[in-house]
C-alpha cells in the first residue's frame, strides 16, 4: 500500500499520530538561505588565495608548462 492509502485507511487515527515540524516552515527557507550566505561567505575569504601562493615568477616564464619561447606564437 502506499503512504497515501495507510493515511486514508488510518482515518480520524492519523491526526493524534501525526509528526509535526520543529518550527513553521518560513524558518527552514530563513536557515537555508543563512547556511549557503556562510559558505559564500568563506568562499569569499579565500579569493585570489593560488596567486598569494604561487612563486613569483613572469608572465612570460617559458619554463612554466610552455615548450617554446615566450611570444613565438604558438
């Protein structure tokens, strides 16, 4: 049977069994838009991070991933 034919067959029993949420459902929209403003928010923090890190070296550094000089042309 599925849920909707046990809660129909249940009747006037459901009401006094039924599971009720811990707050109304505004605040589960309110806590969600909390939780993904604070990931946003450490993902902010970390911006430009890989270009504090990486050694300081030329634009034009052909040693880096290139196999040719700087402005042939690839």
């Amino acid at each position: 049977m599925t849920s909707a034919a046990l809660i129909l067959a249940e009747g006037e029993h459901h009401s006094e069994h039924a599971m009720t949420l811990p707050f109304a459902d505004f605040w589960f929209g309110v806590i969600a838009l909390a939780a993904f403003m604070l990931l946003l928010a450490i993902t902010f923090a970390f911006r430009n991070t890989a270009a504090k890190l990486a050694p300081a070296q030329g634009a034009n550094d052909a040693s880096h991933g290139s196999h040719s000089a700087p402005g042939s042309g690839h």
